[in-house]
C-alpha cells in the first residue's frame, strides 16, 4: 500500500494530536499509579507494623517456657506461661470447624447448586449476610443465653465451640456458594450433559475448582471467630484452668488471656507476648492453609 | 389410547438394560417433528422439522441467533438446564420413543444422544478419568473394562497416539486442539447412538480442525452426526445433508450438494454464496 504526501501529512497531525492527549493522559496515569503504591505500602506497613511492634514488646518475653507453661506469680499471670490458654484456643478453633464445616458446606452447596436463581434461595442468602454483620458479642451474649443457660451446657469447651461455630458458619456458607457459583457454566453444561446428576458434578468437578476459594474463605472465618475475646468471654473461658481442655469444662483462651491481662493491669510484658503468640498462631495456621489451598487444586488449573 | 401408546414407548427407555438389543438393531436416525421451543415466551424454534439418518452427517448452519444451539439442545434435553427454556409442541423421535416425552429420563436420553460442546472443558483430574467421567457415573465399571473404553474412546477420537503416554496427567495441560477431541472422547466413552455437535472446531486452528473433521468421517460409518457450523466449508466437506435455520424457521434442507449450488430460497443463496454473513 502506497501513501501519498497528502495523506502522509494528515497522518502526522493526527497522530501530533495524539501524542498530546497522551501527555495529559500520561500524567493522570503516574500520579494515579504513584497513589496507588503508596496505598498498596500501606496495606503492607500497617501489619507489619503491628507485629514489629509486638516483637519489640514481647520478643524478649516468648521463649519456650512461655509457651509450655501454666500462668504463675502473685497477681497470678504476672509469671510463667501461657500454655492453657494455647491450648483453649486451639480446641475451640478445631471444635467450631468440626461443627461449622459440614453445616457450611452442606448450606453453600445447596444455594449455590440446587437452588439457584430460586427466590428462597435469595432469601437465605440475604439472611446469611446480615449473619455476618452481626457483632461477635451479640453471639457471646446468645450463646450465654441460650446455650449456656438454657440448655444447661455451663460456661465451657462444647458452648463457646459451638459459638464459634455460628461465627464461622455464615462466613464459610457465603465463601462456598461465591466460590462454586465463581466457577464458569461450561463446566455445568459438559458434566451435565454426560448424563450425570447435580451431586456427582458437584463432588467430582465443582468442588476441586473451588476449592482454594473455599480454603480462603473458611481461614477467614476461622481467624475472626477465634481472634476475637467477646464470644468466648461468657460462653467458654474463665481467668484460670489446670489441665487439658475437656468438653464440659471452661477452658482459658489466648483474647480472654491479653483481655485479662491488660485490663486489671497484671503485667504488659506478658500481655505483649501472648499478642504476639495469637498473631504468630495465625501466620502459621494461614500459611498451612495456603498450602492445603495448592495441595487441594493440585496442577489441575 | 394415544397417551396409553406413549406410556408404552417411553417404558422401553426406563427399562433400557433389559429391551436394549432389540431396540438397538432399529435404525437409528433420529426425527424432529414440528417442534416448537420458547425461552421465556418468546419462540426461538417455530415448527422445525428434520431428520438425522443412520450414518450420515446432518449440518445445521445458519446466522447467529437462528436457533441452530436450542435444537441441538432439545435433542438430547440438555434443553432442559436453560431456565424457563421448554419444548411447547412438536417431538422428537429416536427409536420409537418421544425423547420430548417428560417422563423419559433426561439422563438416560442425554447419555445415548452425547453432545460435544462448542468451547472444550477439562475437569479438574487426570486425562483417563476425563474420559471415564460419564462411564463412572452410568456403570461401575472395572480395572480392566475401564482402561479399555478409554483406550477405545481415545483412539475413536484420535488423541490416542498423543496422550497414551501420559493418561495420567491432569487434562488441563493439553492443548485446546486436543482438550476438544478428548472432550469428544469424553463423549463417546459413555456409548452414545448418535453423536450432537455444537461448533466443535469453533475455537480450533486448521489442523486441529482437520484432524477433528477426519475422526467425525470415520465415526459417521457408526452413528448419525448432526454437527452446527459457521464454518460453510467445513459444512460444506463433510456434511451429507444440510438444514438452514433462519430465525427458528427450518428455510431449507436437502441433500449438501443441492444445498450449496442451488439452493431454492433467496437467503439461503445469500448465505451460501457469502453474500451476507
């Protein structure tokens, strides 16, 4: 193709003009991207200024005695360890995920497959939100009322587990169904029209696709129901236990502990150390998950 | 009296496993009758009738939004999965039986009328169980029997050569020419008696194309083929027979040859001869 003068001028001033709309574009461009990193940083030096500064204040205090030893010293807690509330923490954390898990899934799989687009199933998921913006001691004080009280299960292990549970359970039924409803419909249509019913393409195509969603989703539940002090605070803990954890007895929880501790004043150094105990528990237990996550989806993608 | 013939026919889908060799040795082509679709109240099919023979190669071609999808999809009640999608009148015969007829399993018909999809889909597992996916679900089936449909359905769609080293490799990694002929053995794995095919080489280069179309010739000495196409080549290359859908309305059909050099309707010359579209 030939271009004559003409054409070749017009080209020019053309793309002259471009070139100048550019400019303008251009610096709209560096400034927008410059203001994003800087936001970007701050998601990042937020945390990490928070666990520095936990690590200048009870670095010193985590040691290895710490974390194996019962509280001790007159205020009691003032000394010794932690490992009580350790333990509390972790079987409440396994107990609400023993109870939540199954329910969510089974809740998730139903609005996300075999109710969809239905109005009932609109309805449940509103329902389920509103679930999740309902504050933490609204379930504390329920599960003091109606677990505790009402069915006779006395401040323990199996109420605050099933507190947590309800906790989680919203969060994990909105995480599956988002993370099902994610996977695209040429899955559905392929499986479906092999001849096969809703439930073996949910169990063998539809869950391994969302699984790393659902993974994500269920460590967050895990981590808001088990980081917060107000649902377990009239429903499972108590300032003081000897022994492991057993169903039917109240146990000691790493928040009850750090709101204990804090509050009547017992010793800050301890305070920060077992702060820093919840946040290091939580950077192991999310990157496990990360790797369940990839275990989970294989290199099927 | 009618509804008691009915009843009569549709048994014979029920109870499959036990009636099947009779059924099987009819003829198996496959009559649309003056079927009407509407999805959602508006009519996307309007009276379409048409016939895919015993070993031959239906194309179905046609301007987008013709409704050339919707009649591959009321023929193996995959029709069904469309919310507010149904069939209104008209029906579908496949030996003998009304596959329309609601009290046909949908399952059963989606299982002997197997449809290949326009974009192909790997499940996330290995390449063997993509193909065992329906086989797993319809039967139990053993060690052995399985490693020999998928070789079978495998080599039946040409991908055997290419993947028989690695069968048990996760499907994703295949590329999307062969992730389209393992989904068509995926298909024809489950045993199917007439083989539907929506835009298979849509998404393909030429050679994957190519390939394809060889493996539909050799599958066509089997079982009818009705495949959907915008390529008018291809429709062209394969087909034995040629049906136009304009806007839900069956224009034309005949034998390909007659379709594509003298074509009755004004549009469909249009059509065929590249003027519009």
């Amino acid at each position: 193709m030939s271009i004559d003068n003409g054409q070749l001028t017009a080209l020019l001033a053309t793309s002259q003009t471009l070139s100048s709309i550019n400019r303008g574009e251009r610096w709209c461009d560096l400034f927008f991207r410059g203001l994003l990193w800087a936001l970007g940083c701050l998601g990042f030096l937020l945390p990490a200024a928070i666990v520095g500064y936990l690590v200048i204040g009870g670095g010193s205090t985590l040691t290895w005695k710490f974390i194996s030893d019962f509280p001790k010293g007159v205020p009691l807690g003032s000394t010794g360890g932690i490992l009580p509330a350790i333990q509390g923490s972790l079987s409440l954390a396994v107990l609400g995920l023993c109870i939540a898990t199954p329910l969510a899934f089974g809740g998730g799989i139903y609005l996300a497959e075999f109710a969809r687009h239905s109005r009932f199933s609109q309805i449940i998921r509103f329902v389920i939100e509103c679930l999740v913006a309902v504050p933490s001691i609204i379930y504390g004080l329920f599960g003091y009322a109606f677990l505790v009280v009402f069915f006779k299960f006395g401040i323990s292990l199996l109420a605050g587990g099933v507190t947590l549970a309800m906790i989680m359970f919203p969060i994990m039924v909105i995480a599956v169904q988002e993370s099902l409803q994610r996977v695209d419909d040429s899955y559905r249509e392929a499986a479906l029209a092999l001849g096969v019913t809703t439930t073996y393409l949910v169990q063998r195509v539809l869950l391994p696709r969302a699984w790393p969603g659902i993974v994500a989703g269920m460590v967050l539940a895990v981590g808001h129901a088990v980081g917060s002090a107000a649902p377990v605070l009239f429903t499972a803990s108590v300032y003081f236990t000897k022994g492991s954890p057993k169903l039917a007895d109240p146990v000691m929880t790493l928040p009850t502990h750090l709101y204990h501790l804090v509050s009547e004043a017992i010793s800050q150094e301890q305070a920060f150390g077992t702060a820093l105990v919840l946040v290091l528990g939580f950077l192991i237990f999310n990157s496990s998950a990360l790797m369940l996550r990839k275990l989970g989806s294989f290199s099927w993608r | 009296m009618e509804i008691a013939m009915q009843t009569a026919t549709t048994m014979s889908l029920v109870q499959m496993n036990t009636v099947e060799e009779p059924i099987r040795n009819l003829p198996a082509s496959m009559q649309v009758k003056d079927i009407c679709v509407t999805v959602n109240g508006r009519e996307v099919l309007k009276k379409v009738s048409t016939v895919a023979q015993d070993r031959k190669i239906l194309a179905v071609i046609g301007p987008s939004g013709s409704g050339k999808s919707t009649l591959m999809r009321a023929m193996n009640r995959t029709l069904d999965m469309i919310p507010g999608a149904r069939v209104t009148s008209g029906n579908i015969l496949f030996r003998q039986e009304n596959l329309c007829c609601p009290s046909v399993d949908q399952r059963l018909v989606r299982k002997r009328i197997g449809m290949v999809q326009q974009k192909p889909v790997a499940f996330p597992m290995s390449i063997k169980e993509n193909v065992l996916f329906g086989v797993r679900f319809h039967k139990n089936v053993s060690r052995k029997e399985a490693d020999e449909v998928v070789e079978k359905s495998l080599k039946q769609s040409g991908l055997w050569d290419e993947v028989k080293d690695r069968l048990h490799d996760p499907a994703s990694r295949l590329s999307i020419g062969q992730l389209q002929r393992l989904c068509i053995a995926r298909t024809l794995a489950n045993g199917p008696e007439v083989l539907l095919m929506d835009e298979p080489c849509s998404a393909l280069d030429p050679i994957s194309t190519g390939k394809i179309e060889e493996m539909i010739m050799t599958l066509k000495q089997s079982l009818p083929v009705v495949i959907v196409t915008h390529n008018l080549a291809q429709a062209r290359r394969i087909s034995d027979f040629c049906l136009f859908l304009s806007d839900g309305v069956a224009l034309e059909q005949g034998a390909t040859e007659q379709i594509f050099s003298s074509p009755k309707e004004q549009q469909v010359y249009d059509f065929v001869s590249g003027k519009v579209g």
